[in-house]
C-alpha cells in the first residue's frame, strides 16, 4: 500500500491543437502558381504550326512535281510515238486519249509548281487561301481520275498488240502507259495532302 500512495501521479495528455488558419485567404490565392498555357499557345506553339505547315507545303510541292515530270515524259513518248503504217499513236483513239491526258496533267502540275514555288519564294499568295484549297483538292483528284481513266483505256489495246507482235511501238505505249499510273500515284497523294489541308482550314 506504502508503495501505490508514494507513486506520482500520471502525466495529463495533451490535446492535438488544429493547425492554424491563414489570416487572409485572398494573400494565399495571389501567391499560387500561374497554370501553363495550353499546347499550341505561345512561342513554341506558333513555331510548332509553322514547322508543320511548311512540311505539307513541300511535301505538296514535291508531289507535284513529281507529278509534271511523269505526265511530261508520258506526253513526249507518246508525241513521238510513230514509226510507220499502223505503229502511229494517232491512228488509235485510246492513244489519242493518253496523249490529250498527258498534256492536260503536264499542265495542270507545271502551273501548281509554279505557284507554289512562287508563294514559298516571295511569301505572296495568288489565289486567295479558301478558294486555293478548293483548288488543290478537287483538282489533284480529277486530274488523277482522268489519268488513271487515259492509262487504263490504253491497257488492253498495248496488251492485243503485244500478242502479235512485240515492237517499238508497243515498247512506248507500255512506257506512256507507265508513267501516266505513276503520275496517277502522285497525284493521288497530293489530293489527300489537299484534304487534309482543307479540312484543317474548314475547321479553324
């Protein structure tokens, strides 16, 4: 008993005190972070834009012309495509066709090069932007639809003659033939360069 009433007396807990209260609330707000502008704001976006948009615009000149040099050399092998009595191109109304096609896409791509080289060099525009992209877009595919259309109609004739006979003159049809697919190619990613533009225009 002597031991229990000398022992001391237990130690009083303390309480957990709340953590204190900022005096003023407008202090603490004017002292957070600024948020980050969103991707495509500032400096690096506006670079960003500029860096992607004269990657399209190259690419589209570097199909077209692509595209001229194919519909040139298809125009030049078929104009000079006769060599006699019934090996003269003229004689046959699908390479007529191939020819008239060769040289409206020689044509059409010469002059869209031009004007492309002309606006990357002086920084001034032809054609108005709205009206441009409708331009690039429906012609790249019409006149790749007409190329194909040429080329294709051209097919089974150079195939029938090459059955009789393997010659010259069959030798440059299969070429304008040839290249006219590949202008054909070319040209068809250009319009789906085109598109993409022109979607990208409507929506902004």
């Amino acid at each position: 008993m002597s031991s229990f009433a000398s022992s001391p007396p237990p130690e009083k807990m303390q309480t957990p005190s709340a953590p204190p209260v900022p005096a003023d609330n407008d202090d603490h707000s004017q002292t957070q972070t600024p948020l980050p502008p969103p991707p495509g704001y500032g400096v690096t976006g506006v670079l960003r834009r500029w860096r992607h948009e004269d990657v399209l615009k190259r690419g589209s000149l570097g199909l077209r012309a692509l595209g001229f040099l194919f519909s040139l050399l298809a125009f030049i092998i078929m104009a000079s495509n006769k060599h006699g009595s019934g090996r003269n191109f003229d004689e046959y109304e699908e390479y007529r066709y191939a020819l008239a096609i060769a040289i409206l896409s020689t044509l059409y791509t010469g002059l869209q090069s031009w004007r492309q080289i002309h606006e990357m060099s002086t920084g001034k525009r032809v054609i108005s932007g709205g009206n441009l992209a409708l331009i690039d877009f429906f012609g790249d595919q019409i006149i790749a639809y007409l190329l194909i259309s040429a080329a294709s109609s051209a097919v089974p004739m150079t195939n029938r003659m090459r059955e009789g006979a393997d010659n010259i003159f069959t030798d440059s049809s299969a070429a304008c033939i040839s290249m006219e697919f590949l202008a054909f190619f070319v040209l068809g990613l250009s319009a789906m360069l085109s598109g993409y533009k022109l979607v990208k225009q409507t929506y902004i």
